[in-house]
C-alpha cells in the first residue's frame, strides 16, 4: 500500500511538531504527514521540566545562548539569527499561551504543566490539517531515480517529495543505521546529562540537601561548572553537575566515569576571603560551639558533616578551633574531594551527545549536503545543550528552518 505526501516528517516528538507546524506556516499547500514509531506523541516534552516543560532559555544574546552548546553551538549561532530564543516566546504567545520567566532564566508555561504545551501543538496541528501516524516505525529510506523518497516500516511504504528527520538522540548507535545507509556519518553517540554516583560515599546520608551556588571540578582536568548541587541517595546531582556531566561527556566516557570531582562548597569565594570570614566568626563568637554557628549558606547538616570531614569536632568552641583546624576547614570548603564511579541517567532531560555530523548539513536550511531533499533538526543532529531549555530551544530553531525551506519541491 502506498500513501504519497508531500513532506514526511519522521519522528514524532519536539522538533517533529515544530518542523511540521513551520512548514504549514511557511507552504500551507503543501500535504504534511508526521510518521512516529510508537504510540506516544510529545513523550519529551511531558515529562521534561518534572512535568512542567522548560521550552526555552530567556537569553536573547544568540551568540551568549551559542555558548550553552557543549557540541553544535558555533552551528547553531548562525541558526538563532534566523529563530531564537524570543522568536520562541513570541511564537507560544502567538498561540495564547502565557509563558513566565523563572529567576535561572527558565521558561515555562505560567500553567506550570507541559500539557499546555502538547494541547497547543495538537490544535494547531488540527487546524493546519497535519496528518498523524503512529506505530510507523521507519526501517529504512530509499532515494528512488526521481528524487523522491520511499520510507518503508516492517508493514507499510509511504512516498514523499522531501523528508525531515526529527528522530532524537539514541543511546546506540544502532539507532542511526538507517540514516547511516543513506550516506550521513555518525558521531558516536554517548549520554550528555546524567548524574554522578558515589557508591557507598557517606556524604549519600545527607540525600535532599541542596547548596544553591557550588563550583564543581574534575581533578586533573580545565573542566568546571557552577550552580546548585543536589546530593541524592546515590550520589551527586543538581544543575553544577548535569552541566558539567555535559561538558565533560566524551572525556568521563574515556574515564569509563570513574574520575575525581573537588567542589567549592562557597562558589568562587577565594581562600583569603574565606579565612577572613572565619577569623571575624572566631573574634566575635569564640565561645560558640561550632556545629551550633554555621556561617554559610547550606544546612546545619552539611556544615556538621564537613566540619567531621574536616576533623573539627561540632562541640568544640571557635576559640578552640587552632590554625591546622582553620586549614582542614577551608580546605574542605573550598576543595571537597570525591571519587565518582559511574552515572545515572537523568531520566527527565535525557539527552545524547553525538549523531549527524554537522559538516554534513547546511544550517542555513538544515538540509542534508549528502542528499538532497533530506532534512534533520532536533537532537538526531550533533547538537546537545546543557540543562536549562537550551536542548528545547536547539530543536525548535532546526525544525523552525527545516520547515522553512523544505517547501521548494522541484
């Protein structure tokens, strides 16, 4: 059985819709039919966010948001020239759906419930008249002599003039076979976003604690980032880690994620600072029992757990605390060591690093420079961002100009 359609759209998740929705924007003439592997539509954008759908970044700097990019980020400058980040906001505003700023930058929709965002994208897909197929899942595409496209499942075929990719990111590289048929390279793909495990470290007991400005480290490494930490049953986790997990993704792969991290406790407070600051604590309360005087923004609980890091004992006075104790103290506020072995998927805002390689698309138009009619946008390219709706904002931009040039059927 064959079902001919101008534009196939494969995959239906963010950069799916979004494609399918610009193109009708740009060519309402034109038949659009998204084609999905499962039954599940938009699964990403439910869950991502704890529900809530961080579906952008409020930073209208293209080339400050580029710099969010651990991987695509200089491709992807040019391509915010075309739609950014306020070019996403206007767009849901468009469609009457308020958005809120969170203090980090976030945004939401002021419903707080990604749901709002999925309804938008059906109604619109509704009244643009996109078509919508579940349990498609392509196995293979064939250029055939006129150029046209013949995408096959284990049970249908369907042609199209021009196609668009939006598939996401695989955990394997088998994911990709198919494209890789087609003659695209493939840039391994390894997890990006993902939390740091501590097997057996006793800082676990203190799961739920929250320090909201650390500055996390390899050891040995120029790797580095900041923000808030968020200890958990199983170790580390918390933006300062998924960013770093981020920028660090090919190299912790090479460690086989067995590495060192050191984390500032007070950000980028300086050691003299810091000595400083305890000295006056030890002038003006050195009769306080130091567990009792914490003078920093974490809980008693943290501070009473660094300070037996640190060999101080919480019932000890401040005037008691000596030079060697004063040493040890900044030491571990400002240089924490522990060893990660192993990862754990950050399930809600799992992203891949690796996919098509970005030599091989024009992101003036994100078509494919291997064959033409081919287009990709989303995360099924080389492009993943760190945590904070800048892997939101990277499939909305590429499947926004997907949309844009796929309507030049010749």
């Amino acid at each position: 059985m064959k079902d001919s359609k101008k534009v196939v759209i494969v995959g239906g998740g963010a950069a799916g819709f979004f494609s399918a929705l610009s193109t009708k924007e740009h060519f309402p003439h034109l038949d659009v039919l998204i084609v999905e592997k499962s039954t599940k539509l938009l699964s990403k954008v439910k869950v991502s966010g704890g529900g809530r759908c961080n579906v952008t970044n409020a930073c209208f700097d293209n080339k400050e948001l580029a710099k969010f990019y651990p991987r695509g980020g200089n491709s992807l400058r040019k391509a915010f020239e075309q739609f950014n980040a306020q070019s996403t906001m206007d767009w849901f505003q468009k469609r009457n759906i308020p958005l809120t700023i969170m203090e980090d930058n976030c945004v939401f929709p002021k419903s707080n419930d990604s749901q709002t965002i999925i309804d938008c994208f059906l109604k619109e897909c509704i009244s643009k008249n996109i078509q919508i197929k579940t349990q498609f899942g392509v196995q293979s595409i064939e250029v055939l002599s006129d150029g046209t496209f013949l995408i096959r499942s284990s049970t249908e075929e369907i042609t199209a003039d021009k196609v668009i990719i939006t598939t996401g990111g695989h955990p394997k590289r088998s994911g990709w076979e198919w494209i890789e048929k087609m003659g695209h390279s493939i840039v391994e793909p390894l997890p990006s976003l993902f939390t740091f495990n501590m097997p057996q470290n006793p800082v676990s007991a203190l799961m739920g604690n929250v320090v909201e400005e650390t500055t996390v480290r390899i050891e040995a490494t120029k790797l580095m980032a900041n923000g808030p930490l968020l200890i958990t049953h199983w170790g580390m986790s918390g933006p300062a880690v998924l960013k770093l997990s981020a920028w660090g993704a090919r190299l912790l792969a090479d460690k086989n994620y067995h590495f060192s991290i050191l984390v500032n406790w007070l950000n980028e407070r300086k050691e003299n600072d810091v000595r400083l600051e305890i000295e006056k604590v030890i002038e003006g309360h050195g009769g306080k029992m130091i567990g009792n005087l914490n003078p920093y923004p974490m809980t008693n609980r943290l501070w009473n757990f660094l300070l037996q890091k640190s060999l101080i004992e919480p019932s000890h006075r401040w005037k008691e605390i000596g030079k060697k104790g004063v040493n040890r103290l900044v030491n571990i506020l400002l240089n924490d060591r522990y060893e990660v072995s192993g990862k754990t998927t950050f399930k809600e805002e799992f992203v891949t690093a690796g996919g098509i390689a970005l030599e091989e698309v024009d992101f003036k138009s994100m078509e494919s420079r291997v064959v033409p009619g081919l287009f990709f946008a989303g995360e099924v390219l080389d492009i993943d961002g760190v945590t904070g709706g800048f892997n939101f904002q990277a499939a909305w931009t590429t499947a926004w100009i997907a949309g844009k040039n796929v309507g030049s059927i010749d």
